[in-house]
C-alpha cells in the first residue's frame, strides 16, 4: 500500500512537473513581431505571396535610427560585414511568384525571394535575393541577388505595426507596399 501512495505521488509530481515545463516553453515562444501574410492574384492565374513579421513601433524613432539609412554597420552577426534592411523582423521576408512579373519594369522569374532594402531619407533600394531562408539579412550574400530597383517611398498615416499589402489593383499589375510609421514603400508589379 505504501508502495501505490509513492508511486501515485511520483507520477502526479513528474505530470506536474511536465505540464509546467511545457507552459513555460510555449511562453517563451510567443514572438514580439507575429508572423503574418498577404496574398494577390493579378490576371488569370499569377498568384503573389509576401510572408513577414511585424515588428511594431513602440515610440521608438524608426527610420534613420532604429532602421538605419544606408547599410547597418556590421556587427558580431554579420561577422563584421554591413548588410541592408530585413524588410520586416526575424526570419526572411520573401515573396513568391508563380509566374514571370516585372518588378518597376523590369522582369522577375517565378520563384520565392527574399526582400533586403536599403533606405534613404528619398529613394529606398529593393533587392530581391535568392536566399531566402535566413535569420533576417546578417547572412546577406550580395552575389545571390537577381533584381535590384530604386523607389520613392510616400507619406502615409501612422501605422504602428509593419505590414505589406497591395493597391491599384488592375487586370495585370498591382502596386505591392510596406506600410509602417508614417512611410509607405511601394514597388509596381506588372505582369510579364
């Protein structure tokens, strides 16, 4: 008899143990910047798919400061190289084409990519990489990048978290933009 109360004891003690283990871990996993992802068909068939995470702004000062203009300085990540902007938080941003599209005219395979940008108080560099299952840009690897265009961002009202989206949607091109604090980074996609 002694030896059930024991026993009982030990597997009620290890279940408890285990469940406050498995609370703890799952609260360590819950991300600052959320996942999240947007969809666009343009023309028949040609489905265009960014996937991101959306850090938010927290007052804090973003462009120029928390996002540095220009490359970030390099640092124990990047092995001391600069590299450009992740375009969002954590892993990779990427988009993904199911067709051939021109990116502000000029074309892009199908394929999935990730987004790097450098910004500027006026023009913003878009690169689009071939790399595209990274930890942000730290790794960025510039002889991987297969598209490059220069754009003008836009005022916009105060967004507090990133978020990509599309607008002036037409039968075969839609403008495809980054939304965060009061900037708006639009690229043109057509159909190819």
């Amino acid at each position: 008899m002694k030896t059930s109360k024991t026993t009982i004891t030990f597997f009620v003690s290890l279940i408890t143990i285990l469940v406050s283990s498995n609370s703890f871990g799952q609260a360590n996993q819950i991300r600052q910047s959320q996942k999240s992802s947007v969809t666009q068909y343009v023309g028949v068939d040609t489905q265009i798919t960014i996937n991101y995470s959306r850090p938010a702004v927290k007052g804090r000062v973003v462009w120029g400061n928390m996002v540095p203009y220009g490359l970030a300085s390099g640092d124990r990540y990047s092995n001391g190289k600069p590299f450009p902007w992740r375009a969002g938080a954590n892993e990779n941003t990427t988009i993904e084409l199911n067709n051939e599209v021109k990116i502000e005219g000029t074309a892009l395979a199908a394929g999935k990519y990730s987004i790097h940008m450098i910004p500027s108080e006026t023009d913003w560099i878009i690169i689009f990489n071939k790399n595209n299952n990274q930890w942000g840009s730290f790794s960025y690897d510039e002889s991987a990048d297969v598209l490059r265009v220069t754009v003008t961002p836009v005022e916009a009202p105060f967004q507090e978290f990133l978020i990509y989206n599309f607008g002036n949607i037409t039968e075969n091109s839609v403008v495809a933009f980054l939304h965060w604090e009061k900037l708006k980074i639009p690229f043109q996609i057509n159909l190819n």
